[in-house]
C-alpha cells in the first residue's frame, strides 16, 4: 500500500528515531507535526539562513544513490554556513517525489540524517509533494553578534586559501555519468567526492575572526575567487604551482588537464578565503593543526581581474564559474 504524506514524514523524517530526523536540539521548542517550526537562537547571537535547492538531472545524474542525494541536499547547505564562520543548528526539509518509494526514501534519510546528526542540526520541519525530483534544504545557525565572515572585506595583500583539493567532485560526477575511470581507489574517491562532499563547517569557524574574506567553492574555484574579490573591490593572482591537486585526479587527467578541472569544476563545496598580511603567521599555525587540508594560493591585488601566473608567466584562462542560466 502506498504511504500518505503523512505516514511518510513520520516513518522517515518525524520520530526521534527515525533515520533523517537529524539530531536533538533543546532549543527546538516545537519541531516536525505542525505549521511552523519555533526555534530558540541564543542570546548576543545573529542568525544565519542559507538555502540550496537540488534537481534531478540538474545537479546530480539521473540514478544517482539516495543516500548521495539526501547527504548533498544538506551538505550544499552546510557548506555556505561555513562560508559564513557560522554554526550550523536546524534545517527544513522540502522534498518533492515522482513517487513514495520506500527504499529510496530510507537510504535519502539516512544519508540526510548522517550528516545531520554530525553537525548536530535538526530536523525541525518542511514539505513533501509529487513532482519531478527535487529537494530544497534551508538551514539556519547563528554567529555572536556583529561576527561572522562575507565575500567583501579583503584587501589588497591579503593571502588567498583554499581548502581541500579542487577539481575532485567534477572529475567524480564525469565518472558518475559514464567518463571512463582508471577504477580502484583512485576512482572511488574520485566518485566519493562528488557524492559525499565534506562541507568544512570547523574551518569556517576557526576563521571567524582571523579570515578577512571567504566563500564557498561550489561553482569552481576560479569563478568563486572572482566573485570574493569583486566583492571585496579588488583582483587576484594566483601562483598555479600552489593549486592543491590531489594524486587521484593527476592519474586520472594528466597535470595540466588536472589545473584546469581545479580551476573551474564545480561541486567541491571548499572553502575559499583571504588572510591579513599581519596574520599569516597566526593563520599558518592554526591551520596546521586543523583536519581539512588548505593552502596559500596567491593574493588579492588592485585592480579587478583575476590573473594566473606560473613561471612569472601570466597565464590565460577565461572561467567565470557555473551560472544556471547562462547561454
């Protein structure tokens, strides 16, 4: 028998439970089963709201696994929450099915609900309907008051990171939609990268406060440096020869197709951010001991354009970044 609407918020997303309802919050004072959520900010705290909407076809392949799906509707989410130096604590949840499956519907919770509980945020409410497959997530956080980090505010000099190793989760959806693959590890991590992004919400808290500048890489670096640098009122250069490329992706595509997949692939979910000068050294030593990997990239420059460079050389590559409705 086909499960209501009802039944199927319930089995999957309601219960305390139950694989996707994400984790216990006592400042969620009336969560899923009514017509609003009520949530409790703390005190001397900003709140954050971020949302991201996924679409078959469109941001993931057609047949892509549940659990990939359910983990990336909230990563995606997760990831601009990082971008903000925020802390990441309730979620809505609107999903829209061609149809009630309760397999699918199982492995989609428990990948939401993983990661979820990982980070510590709840389920507190959102909407199911039929329709062509799509999910929207909107998580909200908070920040001390006055804090929390923006495109805008680098400089010129300021030091440009990057965390992670760009140009992985392109290369992984290539493979998911039937590129040929080395296959064995390098592929599989490949593949996992796009399907399980790692957004870096401890990253982001540590650099509110010490970043002057930071935006998420989910549209390709080099198209999401240059939108933190408009932002900030200033260009970039960026030394080619300190662009993380990780060993998988370099087997797999050579090294100068590698470059380019960093440059301008989408879908890594990283974090991108600018240093004071008078910081690095205090930066340097905190990142150092922090699990996501980063690295120095170049730095902000007058100007507005966003210059690579290699050898001395200045290198040209035109990337603006993904954009949904461009022709």
């Amino acid at each position: 028998m086909a499960l209501s609407e009802f039944e199927l918020i319930g089995r999957f997303f309601g219960a305390p439970a139950a694989a996707g309802a994400g984790a216990a919050r006592p400042d969620v004072l009336l969560g899923i089963g009514d017509d609003g959520a009520i949530l409790r900010p703390p005190v001397g705290h900003d709140l954050v709201a971020v949302t991201d909407t996924i679409i078959e076809g469109v941001h993931f392949p057609v047949g892509c696994p549940a659990a990939s799906i359910g983990h990336r509707a909230l990563a995606v989410n997760l990831s601009d929450v990082a971008a903000m130096g925020a802390v990441p604590a309730w979620a809505l949840l609107s999903l829209t099915l061609p149809q009630a499956d309760e397999a699918w519907l199982q492995a989609f919770a428990s990948g939401f609900g993983r990661l979820a509980r990982e980070h510590q945020v709840a389920l507190a409410g959102g909407d199911t309907t039929g329709g062509a497959l799509a999910v929207t997530v909107q998580v909200l956080g908070f920040v001390p008051a006055g804090g929390g980090l923006r495109r805008a505010g680098g400089a010129p000099g300021d030091w440009v990171f990057v965390s992670g190793t760009p140009g992985d989760a392109a290369a992984g959806l290539a493979l998911e939609m039937g590129a040929s693959g080395p296959g064995g590890l390098d592929e599989a991590w490949l593949r996992d990268r796009f399907l399980f992004p790692t957004p870096r919400v401890g990253l982001g808290r540590l650099l509110n406060g010490l970043a002057s500048a930071c935006i998420d890489v989910s549209d390709g670096l080099l198209g999401d440096l240059g939108k933190l640098a408009a932002a900030s009122g200033c260009g970039a250069e960026v030394d080619l020869t300190r662009l993380p490329l990780s060993p998988a992706l370099i087997r797999l595509l050579g090294a100068e197709k590698a470059l380019e997949r960093a440059l301008a692939g989408g879908d890594d979910y990283e974090l991108c951010f600018t240093v004071p000068d008078r910081r690095l050294v205090e930066a340097q030593e905190l990142l150092a001991a922090q699990p996501a990997p980063t690295r120095c990239i170049g730095r902000l420059a007058s100007g507005s354009d966003v210059k690579l460079q290699r050898a001395g050389s200045v290198m040209d590559f035109a990337h603006a970044g993904f954009d949904h409705f461009a022709r």
